[in-house]
C-alpha cells in the first residue's frame, strides 16, 4: 500500500441541530478525503460530536432533559445528516462513547506523569459558549472570541505547563505548513509570542464530562477531552492491538481541518498536550472562514442557520457541495444566499457540465447507435487545442486543489467546459451530421470523441466535489464504476473508441424561478418537508435539458446579453428614513422612494454608513429584486454598492442631480 492519509472535521456541539456551517467544513473534508482515496492513499476521514462540558450541561437543562439524552439526540441528527448526504467518513467519534473516555483519560495520565500537570486555584473569568478560560479580564468583560459577556469562575483545578511550550511552539510555526493559511499563522505567533500562562484543564464545580484519572471530584476540561478525540478514535491508549495498529498506521493526521474561531484551541493547546505527552504532532491544521447569511456568521445563537435538509431536497447533495466549494474563496468568509446557489446551479450544472453531457453523449446516440466513434488522425488546430487545454487543466486542477483552492481549482476545470462548448458551437456537429460521405463522417467521429474525451476527463477531476452525478455521467459514457478510476493516471486519450454509452439521463435539471422562493419558505417554516428534487421528478415534469444539436446553444463563458441585462430593474432612489436593525450589527432597515413608491430595504451598510447620514441621498437600487426577509424584516430590492475586499462597502452615486425614479440602463 502506498501513502496514508488521515483528515478530521472538528467534533460538533451537540447544543444545536446542524446547519450548512457545520456541512460546509464536512463537505470540504469529505471532498478531500475521496480524492485521496481516488489517488491511492489508504485514507481514514474522521468526524463526531463533542458532548461534554457547562454549555452542553445548560443546553440540556433548558430543554429539559438529562445530557446524555440530549447528547444522544442531537448526536443522532449529525450522524442522520452526514448519511443523507453521503458523507464517506470512516468514523464517527462521540466524545461519550466508552472508548473516548478511557483513552482521554489515559492522555491525561501521560501528560501528569511527565509532569506537565499540577494542583492549582483558578480564579478569573470563563466563557461558557467558547469553554474558554479568558486570561487577563476582569468580571464584565466580554469574552474576546464571541463578545458574550463572561462568567467568574473561582474553583480548585488541575493546571496545565502551557507556558513551558511557548518556544517549542514558536518553533512549530516557523513551519508555513502547519498552520494555514497565512493569516491564521500570523495570528497564532502573535498570541503565543505575546506570553503563554498556565492553562487550567480540569472543572470542579459541575460533573458532566470525563472524571480526572484518580481524582473523580474534577472533571476534564471540555477542549482537552474534545482535541484528544483526534487520536482517541484511532486507537489511542487502547490495549487492544487492532487500535493501536491503527494509531500507529494513521497518526499523525495530516489535516485537522477547522473553522477559524478554534484556531487558539488547534494550533496552541493541541501541539502542546501533545508535545507534554511525547507524541508526534499533526503535520497540518487548517482553518477556513466562515458561511455568513444575512451578513453575519451563520450560527445557531444568532439564529441565521440555513439547513442542508432544505437545500438536499430542492436540487440535492452535489448543488450544495459544488457551490460550497465553488463559491466560497477557502480561507475567507463567503455569504450564502439562496439567489447564488440558483444562478451557480443553473450556470455551471445544468447549463454547463449537464449541457455538455447530454449534447455529446445524445449526438454520439443518434449518429453512431450509441458507441464512442474513433479519432481520426488530423492536422485540425481545434482539436489539438483541446487535448492541450485538457491535460494542462490536470496539472492545474490538482495543484490548485492540494493548496486548498478549491474554488479556483473548479474554475479551471470549467474553463474546459467553456472551451468544449465553444468548439462544439465552431465544427457545427449537427451539421456534419447530415452528411453521408467519409470526410463529413470521420471529422463528426473526432468532434464528438474529442467532446466526450473532455467530458470525461471534467467529471474525472470533479467526482471528489459531485459524487453522485458525476457517477451518473461516468455510467452513461459506458465507463462502469466511477470509484474504480485510479485518478493519478488520468491523462488525455484514454477513452477508448467503440464503447457503448449507458442510458442517457439528464443529471441537472434547470431549477426553474420558483426554486429560490420554494427554499426560501422551507427554511421560514423551520422544518423542510421532504419534496422530490428535480432529478427524481417523473421524465414528463422535467425540463428538457436542451439536447437539440442543431441549434448552436448559447456559450456560457460569463456574458450576458443586452436583453438579459435589461431585466434588471436598476433605478434612483432617495433615502427617506434609514435606521438600525436590531441585534444584526451590519444591516440598516431603508424607507427609499423610488418615483412610483416607498419601498423597505435592508441592507449590510451599517458599518459605514450611519443611518442619519443617508436620509435625502440619492441611491442605486435593484427594484425588481424578489422580496426576501432579513432579520424578520422584509427588504424590496437592494441597495448597490461596491464591495471592497475587507473594506467597507461604497454605495453607488451621481455627480449631476438625477429625478428620483430615473431607471438606468
Ligand atoms: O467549536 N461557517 O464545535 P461547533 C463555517 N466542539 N463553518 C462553520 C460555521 C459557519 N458559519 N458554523 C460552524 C466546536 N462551522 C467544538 C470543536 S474540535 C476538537 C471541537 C463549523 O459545533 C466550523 O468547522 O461550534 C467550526 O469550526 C465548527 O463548525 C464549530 O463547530
């Protein structure tokens, strides 16, 4: 067997139901994770709950049940949600499973007996949402990562010798790959250069948690039980040879995979409990930014979750995860909005890799009784353009993919697909196909294998990403089994002529203009009721994924046309009243006249503009913008601005007086 390979989620709260946060760091690592078992690696993809500690223990109080009972279900919707979506985790680790428990404590006792553990009095300040012991503040202060207001906590508690790890840690970081990004990096030496205290990693005042090895009136600090289950689930301080086989096997991981909040807890502690236990540390931790909806962090406090379930039933797993990976720059922070994921899935799907598809695969149905025609040797430009283009996609796809790019990574691959649109619309396949002689024939047999020869080589690259339909695609090109491909050997020219394409189904149906409305009410009502997505609907009800060959379709390489553009409504309006929304920190609540009516808008501008200073100013507004509910607040159009990469967005103006109503166009 050739390399391992080992990547871990964080192991989730189990004091809220999941949402498309929680689904975006798990899409990303199970992405991975296929694609490292594609390429050979004997691969194992970690993920779980973390259920122990003060916030679980109130969380269950105040839904008026035991922990354990409120563990178990939450617990449970993680586990349900993750199969429903065909996560292909090798493991799911509870953190009150029997196993974790010995083994965390079994770390415990390793670390005291290389004496990096002693008796102390904690008093200071305690965030329970973070479960983040807050050095330095005093009561009242805010906790620095979530701002909520922190508890005094004065209690008898094991310390930890975190200051003894400061230069060990320092020198850890010199390394450019074990944290990343770079910002994140920059962050972690800048907190531990400032000075590293002793940590506390026991609780005394509350019991639910893992009770201290030979002291059971202390439970384990929450975020060291919750870390060591990266080795726990694998075999750590087991007995049992299999496990420790595994632990052997797999450790260290090779991407700890994390949101950017926990970097303090991955980056710090992590390396240094496992440096005082003497065991190898992970070669990477990487943290990604956040899914904002409604400009804010998506979080359950909030209450700005959108659901997976919603997303999966209207236009299924793959929509979901190609726009996660699509749409969000990995790293940064990226707003979801229903709009985005409809236009994104009608982009690039259903008119752009399911297009592709079903043009191709239906010509070589109707001109060659379904077999993959040969290439004949030619001098023609075109087509060598096209193998070119496709082995450098390869090369560029797979670099930019092992950096994390994923969006970029995609967009290379589609380029490909833009490409083979184009060169489909230029050698008029449909054209030569009504013509019998030998010429009109052998070029048809090369266009329409040089086609499906790309087809092939973008579903290949974006199976980790789309599992499901890109199997679809695989099977109807008469490829079999799509998990059989031994994707380091993927090269141009491999597709062999003369095989017989499966049936020809269409794998993304246009979502129609009702689809974002449709998700929209599903999300309000709370609760998603199951609805057939589009790809199950019966044959009759579907949208006909344009398999007409002999009209040249449009090429979708980003333009638009003057009538597309003259839908959008963008007319003058003045700010009549603007104030703050309530509890969302970045939105205003907008009275605009725009001629015909005074219409209410909620925009993201709170943070540079203050609402008395808009009142009379002439703005750009979208007016025929589907209504949406921010904050509970309906907004009608939007506000246009620029929006400048970590700066505050500029709303768009005039420099000569313009009426009130004025459409631009
Ligand atoms: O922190 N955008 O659990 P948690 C992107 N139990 N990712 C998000 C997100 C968002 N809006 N919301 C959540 C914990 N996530 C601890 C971890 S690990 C030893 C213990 C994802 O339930 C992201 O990966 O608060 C984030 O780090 C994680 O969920 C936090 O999940």
């Amino acid at each position: 067997m050739g390399k391992k390979f080992y990547i871990t989620t964080p192991i989730y709260y189990v004091n809220a139901r999941p949402h498309i946060g929680h689904a975006y760091t798990t899409i990303v690592c199970d992405t991975i994770a296929r694609r490292q078992r594609m390429l050979g690696a004997d691969t194992f993809f970690l993920t779980g709950t973390d259920e122990h500690g003060q916030k679980i223990e109130r969380a269950a109080q105040e839904a008026g049940k035991t922990p354990q009972q409120y563990a178990d279900q939450i617990s449970g919707e993680f586990r349900k949600l993750w199969q429903r979506m065909g996560i292909s985790n090798d493991d799911f680790i509870r953190t009150t499973e029997d196993r974790h428990k010995k083994r965390t404590q079994e770390l415990f006792r390793r670390i005291r007996d290389n004496g990096y553990i002693y008796k102390g009095k904690y008093t200071g300040q305690y965030c329970v949402s973070d479960e983040l012991y807050v050095d330095g503040a005093k009561p009242g202060d805010p906790c620095p990562l979530c701002g909520r207001p922190t508890e005094t906590v004065e209690e008898e508690n094991y310390f930890f010798k975190l200051s003894a790890f400061q230069d060990k840690l320092l020198e850890l970081y010199a390394n450019p790959d074990f944290v990343r990004p770079e910002t994140r990096r920059n962050e972690v030496i800048s907190f531990v250069r400032s000075g590293l205290r002793d940590l506390s990693i026991s609780r005394s005042t509350f019991s639910w948690g893992i009770p201290v090895p030979d002291d059971p009136k202390h439970v384990i600090y929450v975020w060291l039980d919750a870390l060591a289950n990266y080795i726990t689930a694998i075999g750590y301080g087991s007995t049992h040879g299999g496990a420790q086989a595994a632990f052997q096997k797999y450790w260290p991981a090779d991407v700890h995979m994390i949101g950017k909040e926990i970097v303090r807890f991955h980056c710090v502690y992590w390396p240094a409990f496992l440096l005082a236990a003497g065991l190898p540390l992970p070669k990477a931790i990487v943290a990604h930014g956040w899914l904002l909806f409604e400009e804010n962090k998506m979080s359950k406090s909030r209450g700005n979750i959108v659901r997976a379930d919603t997303i999966i039933d209207v236009l299924g797993n793959d929509a979901l995860r190609y726009f996660l990976l699509r749409e969000v720059v990995f790293g940064q922070d990226g707003s979801f909005s229903f709009d985005a994921l409809v236009q994104r899935y009608n982009a690039d799907l259903a008119n752009g890799l399911g297009n592709l598809a079903s043009r191709t695969l239906t010509m070589i149905g109707r001109y060659f009784q379904g077999e993959i025609p040969a290439v004949l040797p030619s001098a023609n430009t075109s087509d060598n353009a096209i193998a070119e283009a496709a082995q450098k996609t390869i090369s560029e796809f797979n670099a930019l993919f092992d950096q994390f790019q994923f969006s970029r990574a995609l967009e290379v691959a589609w380029g490909l697909v833009g490409l083979v649109d184009k060169y489909i619309v230029e050698n008029e396949p449909w054209s030569l196909g009504e013509k019998q002689d030998p010429a009109s024939r052998g070029r048809l047999g090369t266009v329409l294998h040089t086609s499906a020869e790309a087809l092939r080589i973008v579903t290949a690259l974006a199976h980790p990403v789309m599992p499901e339909s890109t199997a679809k695609i695989w099977a109807q090109l008469g490829l079999g089994d799509i998990r059989k491909l031994d994707l380091s050997a993927l090269q141009w020219a491999q597709l062999p002529a003369g095989t017989r394409l499966g049936k020809i189904e269409p794998v993304f149906p246009r979502a129609d203009k009702s689809t974002v409305e449709r998700m929209q009410k599903m999300e309000e009502q709370g609760r998603a009721p199951v609805v057939t997505p589009p790809s199950e609907t019966p044959a009759a009800a579907q949208p006909v994924p344009s398999p007409a060959p002999k009209a040249p379709a449009s090429v979708s390489d980003g333009k638009i046309t003057i009538d597309d553009f003259a839908k959008i409504e963008l007319r003058v309006g003045q700010v009549k009243a603007a104030e703050k929304v309530k509890g969302a920190d970045k939105l205003l609540r907008l009275e605009v006249d725009i001629g015909t009516e005074t219409r209410q808008l909620v925009a993201g501008i709170a943070e540079a503009y203050a609402p008395e200073t808009l009142i009379g100013r002439k703005v750009v507004i979208v007016a025929n913008l589907m209504p949406r509910k921010l904050r509970g607040l309906e907004s009608n159009g939007m506000i246009v601005a620029a929006s400048l990469e970590g700066g505050k967005p500029v709303l768009a103006g005039f420099l000569e007086d313009v009426p009130v109503g004025a459409r631009l166009k």
